[in-house]
C-alpha cells in the first residue's frame, strides 16, 4: 500500500483487532473472482505503522470541490428539503478504518472514505457537511423519520432496501479471506479453495451467504464442507486465527486490507464480490422519492468523470473498488 498522506501513525494492536472484526459483523457484499484487493493475495505483511493519517489533522486533507451548477438546479428543482437548513445531514458509523472511523486524538473527528464521499456530495450540492456518528442499527429509521438527510456507512444495495430508500453507487462491494501472515494457505478463490477450512464469518452477512453456499458445493462435490465459525467477541475471533483454532477471516476488504498492513499478523489470500455470483455495490443511501438522490448522483458522476473521486478512494488506497459510474437504484442483491 503506498502512503498517500504526510503522517504514518502507530496503531496499537488491540484496538487494530477490534477494527479488523468489526468489519465480519458489517453490511457487506461481494466482488467477482477476477477483482483483487488493496492487498495483493499473498502479498508480504508489512508490520508496526499505518499508512495513514489517523489523527484529526488527517480531516484538512479532504478534498473539496465547487458547487456544481447542475446539481445545484437539480436538487431545487426537486422539492427536496434539508433537514438542517443549508447542511447536508448525513448519517455515518464510525466502526472500523479506512471506511469510516473516529480520529485516535480526539475520538470525535469522523475520518475515512465514507465521510470524504460525503464531504464531496455536500459540496457538490452547495451545502455544508454535517456529520453524525450513529449506530449501524439505528440508519434506516433515521433516514425514514428524516433525522438524517443520507447515510454513507458501507451500506449494500438491495432489492428489499429498495423499498424503502434510494441509492447512488459509489464503490464496489468486496470481501476478502484473511490468514496468518505465515500460513501455507496462498489463495482462496473458489468453494474448493475453503474445503476442510474453519472460517470466522458474521452471521446474516452477504458473505455468510457466500461461504455457506461455498460449502454446500464442495459437500456435493464430494469435498470436505468445511466450517463457519462464529464470535460474539471480536478479540476472540482475532486469537482464534493466531493461534490456528481457525484457518481464515471472511469479512469486507478495506477492513482486511488495512488489518495486513497496520499488524503484519494477517494477510489476504481472495476476494470475491460481496454479492457473488451477482454484482453488489455501496451507495448513498437517501429516503425513498424524496428527490435527493438524483442531484447526489450528478455529483458523483461529475467527480467520477474529472478525477477527484480517484483521488479520494486512493487517499484510502481503495481504488479497486470504484465505480465506473454512479448508478441510481442499480439492480440490488436478491431478496431473501
């Protein structure tokens, strides 16, 4: 992972661990076979610092753009309402880096990708950022009440999320297996790969769905199944893998990325699209036909068409999972 901002600072391992397993409870989908992650599979851990600024100042570096005039139009001509006047309130949670996370000085600064996307989306449509750090749990009703104009928080599209808000993609949904730095497995792509194997996976999550399907296949092909395993303490699944009572993590990619280059104790070995064999993408996330959504997503394809949406996703060495385009109410992750 290269060094996109000024200041490397230190991470202490425990609270590393807590971010890399927070990341298997997340809402997260799937990236096809053919897609790599920050980490190259494989790739040697690099161990002690991280490659980013963690710390308030790192919020100076965000990238800002003008008001864009055509999605300044767009959204009043749409009939859509701030919930704070001239602010864009947008929902995040700050659970795990580099998507979004609290600075390690103040433990209030909201930082990562996700508050950067934001930042642009407000900008582009003329209205100051307001931020608020909520719990995963508590967006959808805040986006339906109106507590929240948006919700930027790794949130997967869906069909059935579909009935109640709207989207506009801004990343691609991936997954990845992680393992110990030293372990001899080198690559897991496919149901065979995890035959045999005992994976830490969060339960009700995209790629629970994946992993459990995974070793149906095998168990039809004549293949060990293999096993999920489940944690309710983060830093009991971390100590599981250490300590080789499990063979691999199964969780989203910016959370495993960053865990293998801040520790150097994991590394990662596959990803896959978090919607396997569909494509699942991230979006903003607005309440249903309220009309902000199509001004968000002009102001995403603009910043996608001149460059700064690049340079946002490298800033967070996350430019494996851009969009080409940002799609309004894209097909979504089947129904149940």
């Amino acid at each position: 992972m290269h060094t996109p901002l000024r200041r490397r600072a230190r991470v202490v391992l425990p609270a590393l661990t807590a971010l890399a397993l927070l990341g298997l409870t997340a809402c997260s989908a799937v990236v096809d076979n053919s897609t790599a992650g920050a980490v190259e599979p494989g790739a040697a851990p690099v161990a002690g610092e991280s490659p980013f600024d963690l710390t308030s100042a790192n919020a100076d570096e965000r990238l800002h753009i003008d008001p864009i005039p055509e999605a300044v139009a767009a959204l009043e001509a749409s009939g859509f309402t701030p919930i704070q006047a001239g602010k864009l309130t947008v929902a995040h949670s700050a659970y795990e880096a580099p998507l979004g996370f609290l600075a390690e000085d103040d433990n209030q600064t909201l930082l990562g990708i996700e508050p950067d996307i934001a930042q642009l989306v407000a900008d582009g449509l003329g209205l100051e950022y307001a931020p608020e750090n909520v719990a995963w749990a508590d967006w959808p009703l805040g986006v339906e009440s109106g507590k929240y104009d948006a919700v930027v928080s790794n949130v997967t599209v869906t069909e059935e999320r579909k009935d109640l808000f709207d989207f506009a993609t801004h990343r691609t949904d991936i997954v990845a297996f992680s393992v110990q730095h030293d372990s001899e497995i080198d690559a897991i792509r496919e149901a065979k790969d995890v035959a045999g194997l005992k994976v830490v996976v969060g339960s009700g999550t995209n790629q629970e769905k994946i992993l459990l399907d995974w070793f149906a296949e095998n168990e039809k092909n004549g293949l060990p199944a293999g096993e999920p395993v489940y944690f309710e303490d983060n830093a009991a699944a971390q100590l599981a893998l250490a300590s080789g009572r499990v063979d691999a993590l199964f969780g989203p990619n910016p959370t495993a990325a960053f865990a293998a280059a801040v520790s150097g104790e994991s590394k990662i070995v596959g990803t896959v699209n978090g919607g396997f064999p569909e494509n699942a993408e991230i979006g903003v996330t607005t309440a249903k036909g309220n009309g902000l959504i199509d001004p968000v997503a002009i102001v995403l394809n603009t910043i996608i068409a001149d460059g700064t949406y690049a340079k946002a996703l490298d800033r967070w060495d996350l430019g494996d999972e851009s969009v080409a385009e940002s799609r309004v109410n894209p097909p979504g992750l089947p129904r149940p």
